[in-house]
C-alpha cells in the first residue's frame, strides 16, 4: 500500500499544476493592472492611481502579517484556495465602482487574499522535496511571466472601457487558479503525511542505532543546526527597497507614457519586459549555486534598477528609453527575486524557523515595499508636473538605487552569514 502511494504521487506534476494556476492568474492581473491605473490616472490623478496598488499592497501586508501570525490562515489547502477566491471577487466587483476611494478600498480586499495565500503557495512549493530550490523558484518566477505576457498583451487590444469584461476574465481566472492550487495542495498534504508515516515507523525500529549515532556525532550536528531562528532586519528591509523601486514601472510607466510618449501603448513596456524574464530567468538562475553566488545576483539587481532610472533621467520623452528602461528593470528582477527565495529558504533549513514563516514574512516586507513604492510613485511624478521636472522622480530612483548597490556589496551579505553562523561559501 504504502508503495502504491508513493508511486502516485509525481511531484514535478505537482509543480507544474501550481506553476500553470500561477500563470492564469498573473495573466488575469496583467490584463487589469494597466488599464485601471492608466483609466483612474486620467479619470481622477497619479495620487489616485497610485492609491490603487497601494491598497492592494497594504492588503498585502496584512494578510503576510496575519499568515505570519497565524499560519493556518495562509497554510491549509481550504483557506489559500479560499484567499485566491477571495481576491477574484474583490478584483471582479472593482468594474462596477465608480468613485476612486472605492476602488482603493476593494484592492485592499483584494491584496488581503493575495497575501494570504502567496507565503502558502511558496511554502507548498518547498514540501516538494525531491526538487531542487533555486528551481523551484526560478519556474515560478517563469511562470508568472509567462502569464504576464498574456495578460499584457491582452490588455494593448481589449477596449479600455469594458471594465465589466475586463474584470469578468479576471475573475476566471482566479478561480481556475484556485482550483489548480486545490488539487495540488491536497495531493502534496497526503504524501507529506504519508512521509511522516514511514518516518515515525523508522524511528521507531531504529531507535537504538539513532541512539548510538547521537552519541558518537550529535555535536557536529548540533553545530550545524544551531543558526538563529531570526533573518536580520537589514536583510528584510533591503527587500521591501528593491520592491519599492521595482514597482515604479507600474505607476510611473502607466502616468510617464499617455503624458510623454504616447506613440506607444502602455501595457508595450510590460509585455516586453516580461519577455525578457520569460527568455532568462531560469539560464541566470541556474548559474548561482553557492550562496556567496545569490548575494552577488542580489547586488547586481540593484544595478540593473540604478541604470534603468539613470536611462529614464537623461531620455525623459523617448520612447525607445522607456522600453529600454523596463527591460533593465526585468533584468533586475530576474537577479534579484529567486536569489532572495533561496537565501530566505536556505537559511530556514538551517534554522529552527518554520519556512511558511519566514515566507509570510517575507512576503510583508516585499508588499511594504511595493506599498510604499507606489505611492511614492504616484506622488512624485505629480511633484515633477507641478515643479516642470519630468526627471524628478527617476533621478531620486537612481540615487537611492545607488546607495542600496553599495549596501547589497559588503554590508548585507556580512549580516546574513553572522546570522545564520555560516561562512560566505557555505551552499
């Protein structure tokens, strides 16, 4: 019996069905995203605009908050199928709203089930332990791009003023996605369970040899095991920054080209930046192995976003810069965001901390950022307009960039190896 069971269980198969349910649903999100921000830009202002995302990422943080704090939330297959609904619903009623505080406040909805069930959907990703990490999350990164480039190329033909159709395919999409993580949620719950079966009953026979091993070379291991269970904070933070700035494109693309370069369609950055992850985000990820590798593709994320705004300041109206600054900032993320997940995975292995945790957390400091970052986003290309800068905003982009390269290069990577009381080369 107990081999049937293993037989059936294929965790690659498994991967792939949350990696497909991914992809829907960023599809879904690509196609709205532009289309209500560039609408509410030109409806109300860039501060409304801005308040869109910026209540979809407080929900965010909120519901990573509440994960962190109660895991079951964000953690049992019911309730992250249940926060992915909840997140299609909230999205679907957005396309009957017509006042702009209304539509912040059901995007905060909405970022509640997106954070509630994102750290579960990673932690699921890592029970498949038969799979290597830095692949794991480098496919689903590949994924959600993958379904980004749907969506966005969607979105430059769908007419702008069908809301209803707009947020009705969305919508689908998020049940599809649901439904896919459902069955893959289950199916990695029983073989974990099954797992943990055959591991007490090995135990158990075993119990004197593991006896004897502990005596003869239990300190080595204690050693090894013996990390703190806490990630420090510049850690955490210098990943809220990096999403601070890597959320600019959203806002400041979706207000910069109707404004200044309105011979290209605005979803025309996003799709093509998508592209690029699309084509190398797994071939750069594969090449860090060691963990000293994933810190240098940290410091090198930050370079890609410094010379994305630099570009921005020097070719305001052009909109060849435009698309050559969203895809340096693709390229950014493709160093920066599987990198991070596996630093955050590695050094929960080595630690106490439960990893749905640390993904939780995670997951509050990424959408602290993009909080934050949108706002800002929204606020600083008005001030530009008002002081007839249009630079303004992507030259104090690139000078905060800059300071965060040179953090990323010593500092940072120092503080993660004294936590975790591992050497620089350690894997």
């Amino acid at each position: 019996m107990i081999t049937m069971q293993n037989k059936k269980f294929n965790p690659a198969f498994n991967s792939y069905l949350i990696y497909v349910g991914v992809a829907i649903a960023s599809g879904g999100v690509a196609l709205y995203t532009p289309i209500i921000v560039s609408e509410t830009g030109k409806a109300f202002s860039g501060f409304w605009a801005a308040s869109i995302l910026f209540g979809l990422n407080l929900g965010r943080v909120l519901g990573s908050y509440a994960g962190s704090r109660f895991p079951r939330l964000a953690a049992h297959p019911l309730a992250v199928s249940g926060n992915i609904l909840l997140e299609g619903i909230a999205l679907y009623c957005m396309a009957y709203l017509q006042q702009a505080w209304a539509l912040a406040l059901f995007a905060l909805l909405a970022g509640l089930g997106s954070g509630l069930s994102f750290p579960g959907l990673k932690n699921y990703l890592l029970k498949l332990k038969e799979l290597d990490q830095a692949t794991l999350f480098s496919k689903l990164a590949f994924a959600i791009r993958m379904g980004l480039v749907g969506g966005y190329l969607t979105a430059s033909w769908v007419p702008h003023e069908q809301l209803k159709l707009v947020f009705l395919i969305v919508l689908v999409t998020f049940i599809v996605y649901g439904l896919f993580m459902l069955v893959a949620m289950r199916a990695i719950s029983d073989h974990e369970a099954h797992s943990l079966a055959l591991e007490q009953e090995s135990r158990s026979e075993l119990a004197s040899a593991s006896a004897t091993d502990a005596n003869n070379g239990g300190s080595d291991n204690d050693n090894d095991s013996a990390a703190p269970s806490q990630l420090p904070l510049m850690f955490h933070l210098s990943n809220a920054v990096f999403w601070c700035f890597a959320v600019q494109p959203m806002i400041g693309f979706s207000l910069h080209i109707p404004k200044f370069t309105p011979e290209i369609p605005v979803s025309t950055p996003f799709w093509l930046a998508a592209l690029v992850i699309i084509f190398f985000q797994i071939p750069i990820s594969s090449r860090a192995v060691r963990t000293r590798d994933h810190f240098r593709f940290l410091k090198i994320g930050y370079t890609c976003l410094f010379l994305s705004f630099a570009l921005m300041v020097v070719f305001t109206h052009s909109a060849a810069a435009v698309v050559a600054s969203a895809i340096l900032l693709s390229f950014g993320q493709v160093f920066y965001g599987p990198s991070l997940d596996v630093l955050i995975a590695r050094f929960a292995n080595k630690s106490a901390t439960d990893t749905g945790r640390l993904m939780s957390q995670q997951m509050f400091y990424q959408s602290m950022g993009t909080m934050v970052g949108s706002m800002a986003g929204g606020i600083l290309f008005d001030l530009a307009q008002t002081l007839h800068l249009p630079g303004l905003n992507w030259a104090l982009l690139a000078a905060a960039s800059m300071g965060m390269m040179i953090l990323s290069k010593n500092k940072i990577p120092s503080l993660y190896h004294s936590a975790g009381q591992q050497p620089q080369s350690a894997n």
